[in-house]
C-alpha cells in the first residue's frame, strides 16, 4: 500500500463521475464534501495486499495513528488515490482495506471521512507546509520485502540517468559560456524554467496543464477508463489532426530522403543484442509473455531499423542510409505519478529516422542537415523558435573538441539554449539536441531531437563496405524531427491556452481545423439547399466545408462555431441568395469581409498550400453528429 500523508488547513472534493461501473453509490446531495484542519491519506492499495485484508487494514492504521500524532491532530481524510501506484488491488479488496481503516480509527476515536471509491473526483486542498506536513509511505504485507512491492525491471541506463552528474551552463548566439546560476534570465523567462525543470529533473505531475480541459473540451482526445493509464482515445476531430500531423512529418522525412519501413512491435528480451542495448537507454518498457518467452513493446522504431540494416548489403556509396518508421505504437512504461494528458503517455506515435554515416565527419555533417528538417518541420506546424527552448546534451570530451558544431547550432537557433555536458559518455551517444515546450503548469517536453549514437553500428553488426573495400560500422543518427505526434498536438493546445489567458484568440493551424469553414443558413428551411449547394462546389476544392443547420438562433450558432475554432463563418440568409458576395466572418481576425466565393476558396487553398488534405471527419450537417465528450 502506498500511502501520501498531507497536512492540511482544508480539504474540499467533489465526486464527478463514476470511473468504474461498480463505483461506491453516493446519495444524491453528497457528491461535496469538505473537512477542516485534517491529516489527508492519499491512499493506493496493491494487489499484494490483497491476500491479507485485514493486516493491510492494521498497517495502514498504525501508520496514520503514528503520523497524526506527530502533526498533533484527531481528523482524518481517507481519500483513494490510484495515481500513487502502477501496481493496484482490485476494486473490491481495495474498498474491503479502506472500509477496515476506517472502522479501526473510528474505534481508536479519530473523526473520519472517507472520499467515495471509483469516481473521478475534483479537489481543492489547502497544504499546511510545515516540516511535517507531507509525508509519505510505503506498507506492504508480512514476509515481503519492501523493495518488492511493485517492483519493474529498470535499465541501467535509467539508473544511470538518476545518478549522472552533470554541469549546467546557457549557451548565447556567440557562444558564450555562462554559468546557469549566473546567467540573466530577464529577456527568457521560459528558459530560466526550462533549466531548472531540468537540473531539478522533477517529472512528477501536481497540477493538470492547460492542455487537457482543452482536447476534451474540442472533442480531441480523452482518457481511456478501460485501458492502462497513458492510453487514450482520439475522437474523430483528434484523429483527423493527429492523420494530417502524421502525413505531413512523412512526407517531410521522404522530401530529406528517408526510406519509410514498417517493423514489429515487440522483441525478444533475452535477443543477446536487445538486452544489452536495453540497458544502454532510458526507458522503461512494457513486457508480455508469449509461448514461455519474455518480450517488451518497443519504446522506438530503432529494434526493427538495426536489425533490417544488419540483413542489408550497404555501401559506403549509399551512405548516409536513411532509414524511417511513423511508429503506431511506441511504448514507454512512464511512471504514473508523471503521466499527464498528452504531455507525456506510455503508449504514443513516434516518427524516428535513423542515418548511418560513414564516419563521425560524415554524421556532425549530417547532423546539421536534420536540425534544418527538425527547425522546418515545427515551423510547418506554426511552431517557431520563440515557442520552444533548445537543450544540448553532450560530454566534455566531444565539446572540447567540437565546441565550433554547437556553436553553429545556437546560432542556428537564434537565441540561448541550455547546455549539459557530461564528465563521461553513460549512454551510446556522443551529442544530443532536443526542441522543448514549456507549459502552463511549468513542465517542459521534448519535441524534435538528434542523437549521434557511436555504439550501436557495432552493437547489431551493421556493417557497410567502405572505398578500402573493408566492412566498417556506421555511426548513426537517431532523429526524431517532431518528437511524438501527441506531444505536437499537446504543445499546440499549450500555446493556444496561452493566448488565451492574454486575451487573444485561439485557432489551429488552417490546414489541421477542423473544419476550415462552417455555414450557418439564416432560416434551415429556407436557405439550407444553398447551403448544401455551396457546400459542394467548397469541398470540390479539398475544403473542409458543415452546415450548422440546427434550429438555435444565429448568434447561438456563430457562437458555437467560435467555441470550435472555426476559422472562416459564413451566415447565408435572403441576401446571399441574391448576391455572388458573401459576408465571411475570419475568426482570427476579429472582422466580417463581403468576398465573392472564388475568392474564399482561393485564399484557403493558398494558405493551405503544400500541406496535405484530409476530407471532413464526421457528417457535414451538425444535425447528424453525435456528441462525444458531455461538456456544459
């Protein structure tokens, strides 16, 4: 059982909605409750408790008895919270050790309250932020040792990761050194975030980013309840941006010269080349158990890539080999205190294009080539480099001798950029560059980055036959250009959230809305076969063109259309019948233009112009869709 302990002035929940079907009943007019001046126990109860209801019970009594006396209070909050465990009981031996809990304290004359099990629930709490007043625990049964509860395999290279000492300094566009703690944040507010985000290296999540209401809100994105945590649902909106993000990240890598791959999802985990690159990354994977073998979901396309350029007959004369996968899934077991909308998943869409290189001359050359690919691809998504910070991760050694590379790259920025150097190589890679957005809540992400990786050529036995006529090893890039497509669309959510709380108006792209242009008929009896009419002659056009033909009053609708972020409205009543010009309503713009219909179509199509083009997502009259996210 894990146990979170926070001493509080108050706390204040409200019960939403049922997460599980046999959630706890709560009567109608107690979905609120509040409690003043308590000690608050977050509480995930495991599965290896399960098979002792009645000792979990006991523990967990023992310890809130000892922590309530040290903050000299009698009220208790029990509250269920899943959050502080990957390895959770199930429902009903859960409900049978909190219930237990309960009782004992009572007995013990406690006042206590228990929120209701199995329901999302909102919170306010009030932390009383003495030494004492957050606390946490870890309870697990008789004869287990503490360090197997919930125990995972984590790779070397995750412990490492904890461990790695590194120095911190902000690299200027002259490349200037200065020391992180010494440097004038003033005029970049968002890196000074960026490099304490990192050198603190809390990933946990306390707050929901801005992000969040927003895809449930624009019928985007959701949490799946009925699959693991880190696994979403998109709506058909969502899946349409997410189809246009992946086609348009493609047909960039395919332009840079990428070969597009397909590859398996899982490997074996006893493959003597996969458990040794195991342990030289960062991640954490999912595991399955198929006909007595032990296999972990891939965390990137590298398995499948490596192992299809170790078959392949490579000469220096094909180099660098490009080699590219939209991988739909990678999988990462993130821990679930970190997990967070679509900030970061355990199972998301990864474009990963890989280049072997002839040598290290060949790879920083090479290197440079992608970070324009990286640079224009964000671009592409109205990403720029005022929306993200840059951080270079490299070891000293690399540096030293190649400071005149990094310097390019800042330069290439345009502005500073965090820089970590290592005193000695943990992983396979020399140097690392990775594009990062700063949210609401303070948290960064990484979208595009690079890797020169020096170990895997030989690693896998990947080999091509140099000019000398000798079989050589690559060095190889490991380029993400737009880091996960989950995280594009989450950073753009971010950015239109902030613009949002500076009072500006919010929009996607023109190429991902939506809907490009929505038509509102003045009287749906009347004006909707015009409507439909040029409804037709727009999507001719590869225009994503509805009619919101519902009987609410005009400014109901054109209002409704504004909560969409619909970027051009078009009101036809009795005058446009009459008339070749239409009043054209341009959100962004805050202003209506009488443009004739060739005209609006023409300044869609050239602003759209290179981007790829997917026909509407759901009926085109409003009358027929579904809803999918119950939102007041």
């Amino acid at each position: 059982m894990k146990l979170l302990l926070i001493h509080s002035n108050f706390i204040e929940y409200e019960a939403k909605k049922k997460a599980l079907k046999n959630a706890e009943p709560v009567a109608k007019g107690k979905e609120k409750d509040r409690m003043e001046e308590c000690l608050v126990v977050f509480t995930a109860v495991e599965k290896i408790d399960e098979n002792n209801i009645l000792g979990a019970a006991q523990k967990a009594f023992e310890e809130i008895k000892k922590d309530s006396a040290q903050v000299n209070t009698k009220n208790i909050l029990l509250y269920p919270y899943a959050h502080l465990s990957p390895n959770l009981a199930k429902p009903d031996p859960a409900v049978k050790i909190m219930k237990k809990t309960e009782e004992l304290l009572k007995k013990a004359g406690f006042k206590v309250k228990r929120a209701p099990f199995g329901w999302y629930k909102a919170f306010n709490i009030s932390c009383k932020g003495h030494p004492l007043s957050e606390l946490s625990s870890t309870l697990v049964p008789e004869g287990v040792a503490k360090e197997e509860a919930g125990k995972e395999v984590v790779s070397e290279a995750v412990k490492a990761e904890e461990k790695l000492k590194s120095q911190w300094y902000i690299m200027d566009v002259n490349g200037k050194l200065y020391d992180v703690g010494k440097f004038d944040f003033s005029k970049h507010p968002k890196l000074k975030t960026f490099a304490f985000y990192e050198k603190e290296k809390d990933r946990k999540s306390v707050k929901e980013p801005s992000h969040i209401a927003l895809m449930k809100k624009l019928e985007l994105v959701d949490y799946e309840p009925g699959s693991d945590s880190g696994n979403l649902r998109f709506y058909p909106k969502g899946r349409l941006i997410k189809k246009l993000l992946e086609e348009f990240v493609t047909d960039k890598v395919v332009e840079y010269g990428g070969v597009e791959l397909e590859t398996p999802i899982m490997y074996d985990m006893k493959h003597p080349t996969f458990e040794r690159y195991l342990h030289k990354f960062p991640a954490r994977q999912y595991q399955i158990v198929s006909d007595k073998k032990t296999f972990f979901l891939r965390f990137s396309a590298c398995f499948g890539q490596f192992l299809i350029a170790h078959d392949a007959i490579i000469s220096y004369k094909d180099l660098p080999l490009k080699l590219y996968e939209l991988t739909r899934y990678s999988f990462r077991k993130e821990q679930t205190g970190e997990l967070s909308g679509l900030r970061r998943l355990r199972a998301f869409t990864m474009p990963d294009v890989h280049a072997m290189c002839a040598d290290l001359k060949q790879a920083k050359e090479e290197f440079k080539v992608r970070f324009d690919l990286s640079m224009n691809v964000l671009k592409g998504c109205d990403l720029l480099p005022e929306n993200y910070e840059m951080g270079l991760r490299v070891t000293k050694d690399f540096y030293e001798k190649n400071k005149k590379l990094l310097e390019e790259l800042v330069k290439k920025f345009g502005k500073p950029v965090l820089l970590e150097v290592w005193a000695e190589r943990k992983f396979y890679f020399l140097l690392k560059y990775d594009f990062n957005i700063i949210d609401s809540v303070g948290k960064a992400a990484a979208l595009s980055t690079d890797q020169i990786d020096v170990e895997n050529g030989e690693r896998y036995n990947i080999n091509f036959t140099d000019k000398d006529g000798k079989k050589k090893h690559p060095i190889i890039l490991h380029c993400s250009p737009s880091g996960a497509i989950e995280r594009v669309i989450y950073a753009l959510l971010e950015m239109q959230a902030e613009k949002m709380k500076k009072g500006e108006v919010p929009d996607f792209p023109l190429w991902l809305s939506p809907t490009q242009i929505r038509l509102i008929p003045v009287s749906p009896e009347k004006h909707l076969n015009k409507c439909l009419e040029l409804a037709d002659e727009i999507f001719r056009q590869n225009i994503r063109v509805d009619i919101d033909d519902e009987t609410e009053t005009i400014s109901k609708r054109v209002r409704q259309a504004e909560k969409e972020w619909v970027p051009y409205i078009v009101v036809i009543g009795e005058e446009e019948l009459k008339s070749t010009k239409l009043k054209v309503r341009i959100r962004d713009k805050k202003e209506t233009r009488a443009v004739s219909k060739e005209e609006l179509i023409n300044e869609i199509k050239e602003k759209t112009k290179g981007f790829p083009y997917k026909p509407l997502p759901l009926p085109r009259l409003l009358s027929k869709r579904p809803r999918f996210v119950a939102i007041e």
